[in-house]
C-alpha cells in the first residue's frame, strides 16, 4: 500500500519533468551550444588562414615565394 502511493507521486514528478516543452528547450540549447563551437573553430580556421597568408615563411618579405622570387631573377 505505501509502496503504490510512493511510487504514484514518483511517475507524476518524472512525467511532469519531460514533458514536451522541456525537451524542445534542452534540446535548442544544445543546439545553440553545437552551433557557438561551429562558429568559434570556424573563427580560428580564418585566423589561421590570415595569418598563413600574410606571413612569407623562409622567403621572407622581399622575396614572399618561389614565383615572386623567379620573377625577380631572370638569370
């Protein structure tokens, strides 16, 4: 008898938790989570990508690549 009583208030508080509207917003909220990482490593990759294209490596600023240096030099 004491067991079905608990167990009824438990099955009302568990259903009541997951109701649809709560899993709606738990799942957006993931979502919005995915969606900033996205746009953070995305921001990085473009960061990166600048910063490769603006720095010469071994060539240095004079030279910039093998082309340019090439077309420096018509030995």
């Amino acid at each position: 008898m004491v067991q079905s009583s608990s167990w009824d208030s438990i099955s009302k508080q568990v259903s009541s938790k997951w109701d649809i509207p709560s899993k709606k917003s738990d799942f957006e909220a993931t979502q919005k989570r995915v969606n900033e990482r996205k746009e953070r490593e995305q921001m990085v990759k473009e960061a990166e990508r600048k910063k490769e294209s603006s720095s010469y490596g071994a060539w240095g600023s004079t030279f910039k690549n093998k082309d340019h240096f090439t077309s420096l030099h018509h030995c």
